[in-house]
C-alpha cells in the first residue's frame, strides 16, 4: 500500500515510508535505485543495499538549457564536450577508458569558460560515479539505470487521484489503484561485465 506524507520529499519522510516494508521483505533487497535526493545513499549504507543512481536525472540535469540557440550560451562548447564524458563514464565497461575520460572531464571542468551548473552537478557526478555504475559492478543483479518505471506509476497515480478532494479519498484511490495493479515491470540494465 503507498504512503502518503505531508510535505516534501526528504530523508526522514523517506525513513517513514521504508519502516512500512515488512522485514521479510527488506531482507530480500539487495539494491536500491533513485533519483539522488539528498540521504539517498544513506539509506542504501543503513539497510546495507547496493545504491544505482538515476541516468536520465542527470543527464537531464546537465542539458538543461539545450535548446535550438544553446551554441549562443558562453561554454557551449565545453558543456557538449562534458557530456560525451559523462556519457562514455555511465556506459564503458573498459577501466583503461573509464581512467582516461575521468582526467578528461577534471581538464574540461578547470576550463574557465566551463558553465557553473555544468561544473557543480559533473563534481558531484564524479564523486559519486560508483553509484551510476553500480549495474556495471554489480552486473549480475540487471539493475535498472533509471527510476522511470516507479516515475510513470507516479504519474499514473497522480490521474487516478486527481479529483479526490481530501488526503484520505486520495489515499483510498491510491491505495486501490495499487492493489488492482499488483506489479510494476521494472527492466534492468541488460549489460557487459565490467573488466577488471
């Protein structure tokens, strides 16, 4: 059954929400995907889960202001430069290549025309890589590189639940919704093994 909650999404809503999956069940958990909100990874450390970031949140983090004019934006260059690195980081399975591309984007980062936005989400990004590639690193658990199949039951949720007036109606339809639609395909990250 879901959770509703007041507020917004923060780590202790979420510590609420996790107290409501039986034990048998958590003990059956061995990752947790997600979008990065903040305690995300503290979280996976404290029920000791494997943490898979969200590609597309990223991605569309670093793209934003990519529209038709955005070679008129100061570092364009930089940024398109940037997110072939990204990119190539979240996919290779080669560690010659992943060494290579991480110096590179440390060069593009130390450019002075490098975008704010760019450099603060691509250092985090980089302190954090193991998380996008744990698919990679764990390979035999076909983790999903996205949340988008919990993200589109959201947004299927959300029509249901948009006449009810009050928090219990909605919750009452939610409720419903979900145990008419007991499952939720989630597809993992079918993939090479990561060389070592």
């Amino acid at each position: 059954d879901p959770v509703l909650l007041p507020g917004k999404e923060s780590y202790e809503r979420w510590r609420t929400a996790m107290a409501t999956i039986p034990k048998t069940t958590k003990k059956r958990v061995r990752a947790f995907v997600s979008d990065g909100f903040r305690g995300s990874k503290l979280i996976a450390r404290e029920y000791g889960w494997i943490h898979q970031r969200c590609h597309f949140h990223l991605l569309m983090a670093l793209i934003r202001r990519h529209g038709r004019r955005s070679y008129r934006i100061k570092g364009f260059g930089i940024r398109e430069k940037l997110l072939g690195v990204v990119r190539l980081l979240l996919t290779t399975t080669d560690i010659a290549v992943l060494r290579t591309q991480k110096l590179k984007a440390q060069r593009l980062l130390s450019h002075p025309l490098c975008p704010p936005w760019i450099r603060k989400q691509t250092i985090e990004f980089l302190r954090t890589l193991d998380d996008f590639r744990a698919y990679l690193i764990h390979s035999e658990l076909n983790l999903p590189t996205t949340t988008n199949s919990m993200e589109s039951t959201g947004k299927i949720i959300r029509k249901a639940t948009s006449t009810a007036r009050t928090p219990k109606s909605v919750m009452l339809r939610a409720t419903a919704f979900l145990r008419l639609r007991k499952s939720i395909t989630c597809n993992g990250k079918s993939s090479t093994k990561l060389c070592q």
